[in-house]
C-alpha cells in the first residue's frame, strides 16, 4: 500500500482534532493553526487526487483491520479527491479574505472558537466526501449541522439566534428523515457499507421482494438530504443565516455547507441504491418539480429584497433548485451538469459574498441599494470582483456560469419528457437573474452624487489596504475565469469520477 | 398488501407513529421546548425501531457466558452499536437548541418562535 493512501483518514484526523486543540488556544494562534490544518489538508488531497488519477481506478481504505462486510471503510475516487481538494480550497480564501470582519464581528474572548467550528466542520465536509459507510455519514453530518450552526451565530446579534434556531429545526427534520431511511436500508439489506448494500438493494430490485420498504427508504434519504441542503420550500431560515452572519461564514455556508450533503446525495443515488435502480424511483420527479420550482421562485424573491446579502441569499436558492432540476433530469448528463454546478456555484457565491462584503463597508455598513450607489468606484477590486461573479450567475460567456447552464440545456435535450419545462425554466431563472444582478452592477457603478446619496462619511478602500481580502478576491477571479475557459478538464474529471463510483 | 401484517409487526408500526407524532411536532409547535420535545420523540422512535430490527425472540445479549460462541444463541448487537452513536448525536443537538432557546428567552422573554421573529422584524437590525 502507498502511503498516499493514508492520507485521507489523516486529514479527517488532523482536522477533528484540531478542533478541541484550538478551544484552549488564544484567538491569534488558533487562527494561525487553522489556516496551517486548511492548507495542509488541500496539499494532502491534492496528492490524493494526483495518486489516484494515476493508477486509474479508485480504491477502498480500511479503518482498523477488519474487511468488509464488518469493518469501517473510506473510499477514494478521483471525484471523491477532487471535491474534497476543493473543498479546501474554497474553505481557504473564504477564511483568508474575511479575517477582518471576523476579528470585527466575533467577540473577542470567542475568537478562538470560531476555529472549532471551522476545523470541525472542515473534517466533516471531508468525511462526508471519503466514507463508504452511511451510518458514519449520518454522524458526519451531524456534526456539520452543529458546526455550522455555531458559525451562524457566531456574529451575536437576534436575527442570527432566530436563524440559528430556524436552521436546527429545519436541518433536524431533514436528519431524522435520512436516518430513518438509513435504518429501513439497513433492515432490508443487512448493511451498512455503501459497496454491500449496491448489491443488496441490486438483488432486491431484480427479484422484486420488499418493493414498498425501499421506496420508501430512498424517499426519506433523498428528501431529507434535499431539506437539509435548503431545496426551495424549505429555505425559510437561509436568508437570515447568509445575511447577517460574519462574511466568512456566509461564504462558508453558502458555498460548502449545503454542498457537502448534494454531495453525499449524489454517493447515494451512485453508490448506495445504483443508479439504474434510481432512474425507476419517481422521487426524482419530486426533486426535478422543486427545484424548477426554486429556480424561479427564489430569483422571485431576489428581485422583491433591498438588501445586497440577502438578495444574494436568494440567488443561493434559485442555484441549489438548478442543482436539482439535473438530478431530476435522471440521465447522467444530469449529473454531470449539476456536480459541475456545485462547483461553479460554490466558487461564485463566496466571491459574491466577499465582494458585496467590500461594497457595504464602502457605504458605511448600509446594505441597502441606494446607499451602495457608487461604491463600486470606493472599492474598485470589490466593484469589479461583484460584476465577474453577477457575469457567472447569469451565464455570460467566459465564466463559469454558462459553462454550467450550457450543460443543463444539453442534458435537457437529452431527456425527451422533461425538455421543454427545464428550458423554459432555464431560460426565465436568467433573466430574472439577470434582473437583479444587472439591478445591482448597475447601482454600484452609478456615481453617488446622481442618486441623491451622501458621500461624505463613506470610507474609500485602497486594494492594498487589506492585502489579504484583496488577494482572495483576485484568486476567486482567477477560478471563476478558469472554470469558464478550461471547462473540459473539469467535465472530464467529473464524469470519470462518476465512471468510478459504480 | 394486507393489513394482518400491520397488526403483527405492531411495534414497528407503533415506532412509525411515534416518528410522525415527533416530527410533526418538531415541525409545527410555535414553542420551542416543545420542539424539542418533539425532536426527542422522533430520535427515541427511530432507536425503537432499530432495537425491535436487532431483537430475535428468545435469544440473549450477545455477551459470551458459558462458552457458548454460535451466531445462533444471540440476538444482532449491531442495532445496538447504532443506537448509542445515535443517542450520542440526538443529546448533542438537543444541547445546541436548548442552549438557543436559553439565548433566545434572555433576549426576547419568549418561547414562541413567531413571536420572536415578529420582535426581531420590529427591532429590525
């Protein structure tokens, strides 16, 4: 065995116990371990990714030594290795560029805290992403469910508690639902590990025995992964939580939280129940109906609210009902088209919640769009950084964003039933989108003595006066624009991991 | 489909109820205490569930006395294993919405979580 292969159990390890580690430590030096435990963590993956796009096929760690079908297992794949990598990545510059607010928002004995969370929820992320057992991911994302809860409030003020709240309610139902349905799949096919139960649930399939029990199984799994991950009926309590938390965790939050649980969804639909036995279950009908619904309900209210953070909170709902719409599509150009969405809406949501992070604090803390008139020229990296990533969410040529809704209208085509409503869909989500981004892009860039607004106590930022903030949001460009321009390595990654997971 | 089954496995059918009676609670009280109440009924029914799929009539604990080692004499511990990771996780959320709903009632002196939410509009940071 390589030594390579160590590696993911030891990031899972190093984070989580850089966790309690960092609960004794003073603010500065937690932050510091952080920010070391982060990039140690995404060179390791990254040395993951390299080892296993290799040697070409994935392979199965065992943890402590007992094989299949007894012991605990974590499964490396190229796309398993590739998320986590991201994952990393994203986590790194949302950390780095709002140090600042945090250190401003955050009480100062509670600094070192807010590392817990973020170390713990880190090793989660990443044990969500590796682990080929379902009752370890059920614990996993627990413990997410709490860290990124304690990153909602850790900016005290009421509104947070209210979403805090709201979000443990809603993320409770969605995890009594999956373990439910967890323990339905194991009492019908006697396992645990996601390879044993694939056979199972392929046996129980062919012979048709215990029919309704695995419906049902599946229906609780995925409904609960999809409340969870904010699909639209349920997202009461994101608006809240995206917008007035820290910008770290706004940016954490929209971009890996919701992602990490898709992510499990999709090892669900690949490596637990099989894909050829998850096209025939009709919950993904249920799936493609909500998220279409999302897609333009959410924009909806993106266009009603007069508030840039939350107005980009709702762009997060239309964005998680797009990522649905291609499950429910249930071909694996679907798929595909929706895996490539978790990444490119990942990386422009944070650098949206950065650069709107910039936008107010040119405009005195207002959030408000008359007050944010102008700023655009106060703050001349984070104007520009917003306009590149409004560019991707519409799906502008060159960024990420059209690569994305290129593939969904492909994989439309794809599925005769489903085409006509996924491209009308499609087609009025962009120009609502369109609506309020441009809405926005155009206010920041309209000068402030034309709007009647007084600029006198505004700040004006230099991009050297927060070096860190600034390089972060060059770095979210540079990702943006590579997603866009060299699209075909990253659909290629994807659908070869895809390939692995059967 | 006949519903004789129902009535024969009426413990299962007794722990789904139970999960509905939870979750519908959690979902729907305004007052938070009784959420959580809620929240604690639904955890319960699912380890319910879990224990009755682990027990097989007239076996023991699968603790070795006796020397006694085949698979037969013993009910399936596994279920178990599951249900204290499953407590574990169900007292720690249970501790995160206490600890919010202490917050919340020194802030706003209420348990109703619309009521809250109507004061914090009114506050309206």
């Amino acid at each position: 065995m390589a030594f390579v292969q160590n590696f993911p159990f030891m990031s899972i390890i190093i984070s989580l116990v850089s966790g309690p580690i960092s609960s004794v430590l003073p603010g500065k030096i937690a932050k510091r371990v952080n920010i070391c435990v982060i990039t140690l963590l995404g060179i390791l993956q990254s040395f993951v990714l390299a080892f296993v796009l290799k040697t070409g096929e994935p392979y199965v760690y065992r943890m402590g030594h007992f094989s299949a079908p007894w012991g605990n297992e974590i499964r490396v794949g190229v796309l398993e290795a590739a998320m986590a990598l991201f994952f990393c990545i994203i986590m790194f510059l949302s950390m780095i560029a709002g140090e600042k607010e945090r250190i401003r928002d955050v009480e100062d004995h509670r600094q070192n805290l807010y590392y817990v969370m973020v170390n713990l929820l880190l090793c989660s992320l990443i044990a969500l992403v590796y682990t080929n057992d379902l009752f370890t991911a059920y614990v996993f994302v627990e413990i997410n469910t709490i860290s990124a809860c304690g990153l909602i409030m850790s900016r005290q003020v009421g509104r947070t508690f209210e979403a805090a709240t709201r979000y443990m309610v809603m993320s409770l139902l969605g995890s009594g639902m999956l373990l439910l349905g967890i323990c339905y799949l194991y009492s019908i096919t006697g396992h645990l590990l996601m390879s044993n139960i694939q056979e199972a649930v392929t046996a129980l399939a062919t012979s048709g025995s215990y029919h309704y029990p695995l419906l049902v199984a599946i229906c609780l799994m995925s409904i609960g992964l999809a409340i969870k991950s904010a699909l639209y009926p349920f997202h009461t309590w994101l608006p809240d939580a995206y917008g007035y938390s820290t910008v770290s965790s706004a940016a954490i939050l929209s971009s890996l939280v919701s992602k990490g649980y898709i992510f499990l969804l999709v090892k669900i639909f690949y490596r637990v129940i099989g894909f050829d036995v998850m096209k025939d279950v009709r919950v993904l009908n249920v799936l493609f109906v909500f998220g279409v619904a999302g897609m333009i309900m959410g924009s909806i209210d993106a266009i009603m609210s007069d508030d840039v953070r939350r107005m980009i909170a709702f762009s997060s709902v239309a964005q998680i009902g797009y990522i649905y719409m291609g499950f429910g599509l249930g071909t694996t150009a679907g798929m595909v088209a929706s895996i490539y969405h978790v990444v490119c809406h990942a990386s422009t949501k944070s650098l949206l919640f950065v650069a709107a992070s910039g936008l107010t604090d040119v405009s005195d803390g207002k959030r408000d769009f008359k007050s944010l008139s102008g700023s655009g020229y106060r703050n001349k990296l984070a104007g520009v950084t917003f306009a590149v990533g409004s560019l991707s969410m519409i799906g502008f040529p060159m960024f990420a964003g059209f690569i994305s809704k290129l593939l969904f209208a492909e994989a439309a085509v794809q599925s005769p039933n489903k085409m006509l409503i996924t491209l009308i869909a499609l087609a009025v989500s962009t120009i609502l989108n369109a609506v309020y981004f441009f809405r926005t892009v155009i206010r920041i860039y309209t000068p402030a003595v034309k709007a009647g607004v007084k600029e006198s106590g505004f700040a004006k930022v230099k991009i050297s006066d927060n070096p860190k903030k600034s390089i972060a949001m060059v770095i979210f460009i540079i990702i943006n624009l590579l997603l866009g321009l060299s699209s075909e390595i990253v659909i290629d990654l994807i659908e070869k991991g895809l390939a692995m997971f059967a | 489909m006949n519903f004789i089954n129902l009535f024969h496995n009426y413990e299962e059918a007794i722990s789904m109820i139970l999960f509905v009676i939870g979750f519908s609670n959690l979902l729907l009280q305004k007052n938070l205490i009784k959420k959580i109440i809620g929240l604690n009924i639904m955890d319960s029914s699912v380890y319910l569930f879990l224990a009755l799929k682990g027990y097989i009539e007239g076996l023991k604990a699968p603790i070795v006395v006796d020397g006694v080692r085949s698979v037969e004499a013993y009910i399936n511990p596994i279920p178990a294993g599951l249900v204290l990771t499953g407590i574990v996780v169900s007292v720690s959320v249970t501790a995160v919405m206490l600890s919010l709903t202490i917050r919340l009632y020194a802030r706003y002196h209420s348990l109703n979580l619309d009521e809250i939410s109507a004061m914090i509009n009114k506050e309206g940071k």
